[in-house]
C-alpha cells in the first residue's frame, strides 16, 4: 500500500492538518488526499497538488492513514460509510472528533483498525500544535507511527482517554482563549499610543517569548513573573489591578464553562 494520507473532512482542522503535514515535508501534497461535500470550500488547496474528493470511501482505500476531521454529528455517519473499506493490520484510524470515544468507534468499524484519539488545535499549519493522544493499542510501532507524525506538527502527549475532553478545552479552545488575550493586550497598546499593526507586532511577540520562557525555563510560570516584578514597580501593579479585576478568576471560569459544555455534550454530568 502506498504510504498516503486520507483526511475525512475537509473543514478548518482538517486543512490546518493538511497544510502542516505538508509544511513539515512528511507528505509531499500529492500523498494526501482530503474529502469534503462542498468541493469548491477546498479547491484551493487542490491548486496546490493535493488530492480532494466527495468519496470518503475511495479516500480511505487509498491511505495508510486514515483521519476523520468532519463534525461531532457527522462522524458516526462517516465511520459506518468506511467501514467495509478499512483493511485490518495496514491501516491506522486516528479520529480528531470531540467527543467520541475509542470504544464508540470500534463498535461501528469493528476491532481489526487500530484506532487513535487525538485533539490538537489549528496552529498544525505552522507546526507548533500541542496534539495529546489517547489509545489502547498494543502494537508500539502504530503509537510511534501517530506521535511521531504529531511531533513534527508541534508537540504530542499520551494521555488517559479520560482527559480527552478536558485537553480539548486547555489546548484547542486554548488557542481562542490565547487570541483573546493577545487581542485584549493589543487593545490596550492602542489606549496607550501605538497603533494597531504595531501593537499586535508587539503584544504576539511579547507572548511567544513568554511561552517560550515557560518551556524552555521548566519554571513555574510564577517564578518567571516574579523576575519582572519589583517591589512598588509598574508591573505590579498592573498585575494587582488585573487581579482586582477578577483576571485569573475570569480565565479559570471560562475554562471551567468549556468543559462543562464538552462534559454535557459527552451525556456526562460534570462535578
């Protein structure tokens, strides 16, 4: 079997995939094949050498790999369609689908497919994805198949299946809630006299060195606070007038109303 990728759904996961597959020089773009109902919503990807198509089933009997990326409502759909197409002990499913569990999935394609959860979040295209990763799967060399393909597309964690849902809110919502910080700073760069290229320039920089900091450092993130702050300084007081503000307890409650949306939306009846 030719060593190709199939990305069932063709939405903005499924191209982010696409596009950091082919950015991290995995695939080249005519390895991957991606489907999705409305052809022309993905035709300019096809300009760029990638295979598309409405056929999930041809897709999936093309590909080593197979994602699916459509939506939580259409998955079940999808997973029944390919079913009769999937071939035992060559083929790998991961499925990027909120909210549908491992065992869910073999019960409609049966225990023959390996089959991988994985929730990673649109920065795929730029290859700096956090990708956590769920299985039950004996076979170590499919594992290193699936981590080893999202470790070029960022970063990747195995993780309990169990968290599945609450990794989803930290590192895909995260993203939103990451941009709504940067946007928020942003907006006060402008207040204060910068205009909004500039401030954007600078706020999104300022927050990448940051992470960086928090990743390279292994510190506690209060640590590295604590070497900018000085005692009756301008940032904290800052810091101090956020807080007044409820800052911290804003971003724990928005975390907290995301998963219980996910754990609702799972038939679970969150703590």
């Amino acid at each position: 079997m030719t060593e190709k990728i199939a990305i069932l759904g063709g939405g903005n996961i499924g191209l982010s995939l696409a596009k950091g597959l082919i950015k991290s020089r995995q695939y080249q773009p005519e390895d991957i094949i991606i489907t999705r109902r409305r052809l022309h919503m993905i035709e300019h990807i096809a300009a760029e050498g990638v295979g598309i198509t409405q056929d999930n089933v041809m897709a999936t009997r093309a590909a080593r790999i197979v994602f699916i990326t459509v939506k939580p409502q259409q998955a079940k759909e999808v997973l029944a369609e390919i079913a009769s197409s999937l071939q035992p002990d060559k083929q790998i499913l991961v499925s990027l689908v909120t909210g549908l569990g491992i065992g869910q999935i073999k019960a409609i394609i049966g225990n023959g497919i390996p089959v991988f959860l994985a929730m990673p979040n649109t920065a795929l295209a730029l290859c700096e994805s956090m990708t956590c990763i769920s299985h039950r799967e004996d076979k170590e060399k499919d594992a290193e198949v699936v981590t080893g393909l999202f470790d070029q597309l960022g970063k990747s964690l195995i993780i309990p299946e169990e968290l599945m849902g609450a990794s989803t809110v930290l590192a895909a919502c995260g993203v939103a809630f990451a941009l709504r910080f940067l946007r928020s700073i942003s907006q006060g760069g402008i207040e204060i006299g910068f205009d909004a290229e500039i401030s954007t320039l600078i706020a999104a920089q300022t927050l990448k060195g940051a992470a960086r900091m928090a990743q390279e450092s292994g510190n506690h993130p209060e640590h590295e606070i604590d070497r900018v702050t000085t005692p009756m300084g301008i940032t904290i007081s800052g810091l101090n007038e956020m807080e007044h503000n409820g800052f911290s307890s804003a971003l724990i409650k928005g975390l907290l109303a995301s998963y219980r949306k996910i754990e609702s939306l799972n038939g679970r009846k969150p703590e």
